[in-house]
C-alpha cells in the first residue's frame, strides 16, 4: 500500500519477480517516455555505422527505467513473491 510520504509509481507483480503495469501518472510517464526515446533513438541511430550508439543508448534507458521502478515500487525485498502453498507439504 503506498504511503503518503512516498507514493509507489509501480505495483509489485503479485507471483515471481517484477512489476506490473504502473500505479501512478509518475509511472505511465515514465513508461511512455521510455518508448519515445526507444522508438526515437532508432530513427536516430538507423544505420549500422551508429551501432553502438544506439546500443549504449537502449542500455541507459533501460537501466534508467529499472532504478526507477525499484525506487518507487512497493517491491522491497529483492526476491520472488509467492503467496501460494510451499511445495512438498
């Protein structure tokens, strides 16, 4: 449940590790913002000579896109979730 000090921006996936579509606005914009610059940077980086450019930009992106999810989600241990029952009892 999100605070009222630190509102979560994405919801933690119920079963395994991740997250699920975002919880907030500062979430969508964030997701949006990721694939505008995706989809800008391969118009950008069309040719095969921009290759690594284009590489090292998708990376940034994507590491900016996965620090931010796991500052502002409600996922706070670093493990799987499952609420089922234990195997083997």
């Amino acid at each position: 449940m999100p605070d009222e000090n630190r509102p979560y921006w994405f919801s933690a996936k119920t079963f395994g590790f991740g997250w699920v579509l975002p919880a907030a606005w500062q979430g969508w914009a964030v997701l949006l913002a990721y694939v505008v610059l995706f989809v800008a940077g391969r118009f950008m980086f069309s040719t095969a000579e921009y290759r690594w450019p284009y590489t090292i930009t998708i990376t940034v992106l994507l590491v900016a896109v996965i620090v931010s999810g796991s500052v502002k989600s409600d996922l706070n241990e670093c493990s799987a979730r499952w609420t089922g029952p234990v195997a083997g009892t």
